[in-house]
C-alpha cells in the first residue's frame, strides 16, 4: 500500500519551528525539544531529538581475505560481542581519517585503501547518531594496538563465512556492526 507521493515526487520534509535543547553533555549527546510543522500543515509542539555522536566504523580485510573483528565488552549492550574497529569523529576531521585512524588505534592494521560504504542515522525520527562505514582493504599490521582502560577487546581474525556464522548465532550486541557486515559483505575479495 503506497500513501502520498512516490519518492520521484515526494514532497513532505518537515519545518523546525523552534528548537530547544533540554540537556548537553558535548561531544556525547543533545537531547532537544523542538516544534515542528508536518507536511500536512499541522504543527507537532515537542517533538523530542536525541543526537549522539558521530562515529566511524570499517569493516578490515586482509590480503588473505580474512577479516579483523573485535570480540568487545559493549556496556550499552551489557555483554561481550563481535565488532569491528569504530569510534567517534573529532571535530574538523574526515570520517575517513577517524575510520583509518580507528582502525590502526584499536587493531595495529593500517588499510591499503578505504572504501566508502555510505553514512546513515541510526534512529529515523529522533535522530540517535550519524554513523559513516566503510571497507578496509589490503590491511597490513603496523603498530601494536593502543591500549584503552576503557575498553576490553580481543582481536581475531576470521575468514568471511565464520563471521556469516556468528551474526546468524547472534554473536554481535550492537546494531552499528550488523549494518557494517552488511554494507560489506557484498564487496569482499
């Protein structure tokens, strides 16, 4: 069942009114109030945004076609799952650069070439966090990783269907590393 126009012909984007932020804690997450007014003319007077930040994650693969994955405690999800190298942007760097630099801080891999697999929002109406992906290839180890107390990971290196295996055993805890894997798979050596 199709409703309103068809994508060539949409029209319907949103108006924000007004806008006011409720709670910041930079650079983690805004919470904001804002009015806005819908397609139909209708006006919305809390329509509540939550941004987090802007991350960047790659998905590495080795010469042999393995791939780097991160087997991580992630305390939102509140257990041990399989990832791969992400963190946040900085301010005024390049997703590209915080990907390459992500993956060589918590791998010790360094990639051949960066290959973009697109940028999306995690949450469509309140926003949630603008996460960029992306396909590391040729990857070679450069460095050790960097240690983060913050952090508990163990690197392992899996050939493509293993990693197949673990997302169909539910062996990731986060969302982001899904749609990587997915993003990816398509493109792999």
């Amino acid at each position: 069942m199709r409703r309103g126009r068809g994508a060539a012909g949409m029209s319907g984007a949103w108006t924000v009114l007004d806008r006011t932020e409720m709670l910041t804690a930079a650079p983690y997450v805004t919470v904001a109030r804002e009015r806005v007014r819908i397609a139909s003319g209708a006006v919305i007077e809390d329509f509540y945004q939550v941004e987090l930040a802007t991350f960047a994650l790659c998905v590495p693969q080795l010469p042999s076609g393995e791939i780097v994955t991160l087997w991580e405690y992630k305390h939102g999800a509140r257990r041990f799952g399989l990832g791969f190298p992400a963190g946040f942007v900085e301010a005024g760097e390049a997703a590209d650069a915080a990907g390459a630099r992500e993956l060589t801080e918590e791998t010790g891999f360094r990639a051949g070439a960066l290959d973009a697999l697109g940028s999306y929002v995690d949450n469509g109406n309140q926003r949630g966090s603008l996460g960029h992906y992306f396909l590391a290839r040729d990857c070679v180890r450069v460095a050790d990783p960097i240690v983060d107390e913050r952090e508990v990971a163990e690197i392992r290196l899996m050939r493509p269907d293993a990693v197949d295996r673990a997302l169909a055993e539910g062996q990731f805890a986060v969302i982001h590393h899904v749609a990587a894997w997915a993003l990816a798979r398509p493109r792999l050596i």
